[in-house]
C-alpha cells in the first residue's frame, strides 16, 4: 500500500497521540504508526500509574496543568471515566493518577474521533529514506502488508529515536555506564493489611538482601507504592542500562526473587502473589536528537525562558544513578523552566521533529523533560509546528 501525508507521526505512545492529534486538527493529512495494539507506549506497557510532570509546585485543580491544552484534556476524560481523581502529593510533587485501562479508553478516543487521522495499530518502520536533507520515504509492516508512506514531514515519538537514527540525522547517545538506570514494574496482589509500613519496610528488607548478596546490588533501589484497591501493591524495580535491559527474561526472575523476599521477611506479603509484571523494560536514558538547541541541566534549574520557549515544567533533574540510586535536584518552588521549540526540530534533516523521550536535551536534563505530562506537550507542540512549517492550509 502507497500512502501520501503531510505529517507522519512514528509512535503511539503519550507523546505520538498528542503530536498526531494536533497536527490533524490543524488541517494536517496525519498517519500514526504504532506498534503495539494499543495506545499509550511506555506508560501501559511498563504499568505506569502516575502521570509525573503536569503542574507547577501546588496545582489548584485536577485538570489545572501547566501548559494545559491536550494534557487538560486527558486528565479531564480520566475525571469523567473516574470521578474524584485528584492530583496526590508525593514528597515534593504532584502527580495526576490514573487506572490502566481508562488511560488506554481515553487515548483510542482522541484518535477515533479526530478527523484527518490514520492510524496503523501492530505496524513498525523498519526503515526510512532521506533525500537532500528531507526524509522522503518511510516503510512500514503491518496486518495489512508493506506500507511506503510519502510525508511532508516526520514527527520521531518512539521512545527510543529509531527514526532519527534510520534518517542518518544527528544524534547524541552516551555510553552504558554514564546511562540512568532502568527501570521494571510487578503488581502484587493479596497484601494483608500493608498500612503505612510498606513504603518503608520493603525498600529495607531488599536493601538487606542486596547487602547478603543474595539479589543484584542494583535492586536495593526498589520501590513499593500502593495500589488502588484493598491489598494491592506495585514495586517498580531498577535494573542496569544498555543490552540488559533487553533481558526481560532476567527482569521476570528477579521480580520473583524480590517478591519471595517479602513473603519471607514482611507478614503482611505472607499470602500475596504476583499479578502481573511490565511486558517490557523501561529505559529512562537513550538516544536523543541533535535539535538545533540542546537543553541543559543548567537551563532546567535555572528556571531559563526562551525566546521560543512552547513548553513549561517544573519537574526536579531526576537521575537515577548507577552507583547512587535515585537523586532529585528541584527546582525553586513555584518557577518553572522552558523547553524551546528548537529543541524538538532536528538540526540536520529539515522535515524531521521529535517528541517525547529523544528531544534535544543533554543526559542530566533529560532527568526532567523525560516524564509523562512533558511528553503530551512535546508532542503537542511538534505537530503544531509541523504543521505550521507545511503552511497547511
């Protein structure tokens, strides 16, 4: 199948809807390729319950975001599905929660109902073609057979840069030891009157078992959040970067070895199993394009406004060091940064935008731009240029 559009969006996460919902509303001929048979990316294959990122230091209400538009609306049709969701405040920051499964509902609608937009469920780019500093080609492999897509212009939104790196356009990509660690998710179900003690309590007894040698010293990091309904709990994991994050084999057994832990060491896991577990394995540092600015830790903490500035945050540098753990640099309470529009257009391929995790930032301010609400408006942002570069009518 040959297909012409003015803008093509390469992944179906938070940030590719947003970038495709955008560009079709402007009048933008918009296809989106996905290759999972679900909306949503990262944050429902990895269990993400929070979206991180939306607001200032104390936002006023649940759809209150800092940069509102297609973040306000997603948080405004979770409300709708669950009435009563709130932001909830976790240390110094809020975050907007939600269930799997009206996270996924709400996304299908946004593209369903949006006029100008097709979009391509189980179909992945393999490869792409550039001609004189423009991307003139992709294709595709789906249900349907082989797909050659004619864009005007390309929006990168998968996670992990494959169409900035299939362009030949520039890239930054730091070496496995400098990356964050990863990260791997498991829900357990069947947690006996867990309290307030489990927060606590896990992340100590994990410790321990790390200090014994009998787990990976890396999983000391493992967090505990409760779930929510009765007796349900989520350990989000952290695992090393570069090739063993591609062991998911690995992820599961360890996910196991931790949970034994617990039923050992904490009553309240005695008669507690496992339910469920990422189906992949998050990196949270990787390829980012070389935009034609690059976002630095500096302009994060700094609070830095730009001339074209289109996206507003306030979230901390969050790195999870390989040595260190988790480490949290905050920003001044209620300032916020910029991210300029510069940084989501590539400095050497013309037609070519990102959005989402590959933006142009270095690694450490990555630690702030990576995090959910941040890509809906990276994404929102990049169609709306897109399109206003096409001149689309």
């Amino acid at each position: 199948m040959n297909l012409s559009c003015d803008v093509l969006v390469a992944g179906g996460g938070v940030a590719g809807i947003a970038s495709a919902v955008s560009a079709a509303r402007k009048g933008a001929h918009t296809v989106l390729v996905e290759k999972n048979c679900f909306p949503g990316g990262t944050a429902v294959n990895c269990m993400h319950r929070y979206i991180c990122g939306l607001y200032s230091s104390c936002p006023a209400l649940p759809c209150g975001t800092l940069n509102g538009g297609i973040a306000d609306e997603i948080c405004e049709e979770i409300v709708k599905l669950a009435p009563g969701t709130k932001p909830v405040r976790m240390g110094k920051v809020h975050l907007f929660p939600f269930v799997t499964g009206d996270f996924t509902n709400v996304l299908r609608a946004l593209c369903e109902k949006q006029e100008g937009l097709e979009f391509f469920y189980e179909t992945r780019i393999d490869s792409v073609k550039s001609e004189r500093g423009n991307i003139r080609r992709a294709f595709a492999k789906g249900p349907n057979g082989e797909l050659q897509i004619s864009p005007r212009a390309v929006i990168d939104c998968s996670g992990d840069g494959a169409i900035i790196r299939m362009s030949g356009a520039s890239y930054y990509l730091s070496p496995p030891e400098e990356r964050q660690l990863a990260g791997f998710c498991f829900k357990i179900e069947g947690i006996k009157d867990p309290g307030d003690m489990a927060p606590v309590s896990v992340p100590y007894y994990i410790s321990q078992a790390a200090i014994e040698k009998k787990i990976p010293c890396y999983l000391k990091y493992t967090k505990f959040y409760h779930g929510n309904t009765e007796g349900e709990g989520y350990c989000l994991m952290s695992l090393l970067p570069g090739e063993n994050t591609e062991k998911t084999d690995e992820a599961r057994k360890n996910a196991v070895k931790i949970h034994d832990i617990l039923k050992r060491t904490i009553s309240s896991f005695r008669n507690s199993e496992i339910s469920g577990m990422s189906s992949v394995i998050a990196e949270r540092d990787g390829l980012r394009m070389k935009g034609e600015y690059t976002l630095t830790e500096e302009d994060v903490l700094s609070g830095r406004k730009f001339h074209d500035g289109v996206i507003k945050s306030a979230w901390p540098v969050e790195l999870w060091d390989i040595k260190k753990g988790p480490i949290y640099r905050y920003l001044e309470p209620g300032t916020c940064y910029e991210i300029p529009l510069r940084c989501l257009k590539s400095n050497s391929i013309r037609n070519l935008y990102c959005a989402g995790r590959c933006i142009s930032a270095s690694r450490r301010a990555l630690g702030s731009t990576r995090v959910m609400g941040t890509c809906i408006s990276t994404g929102e942002q990049a169609g709306l240029a897109a399109v206003k570069e096409l001149r689309v009518p």
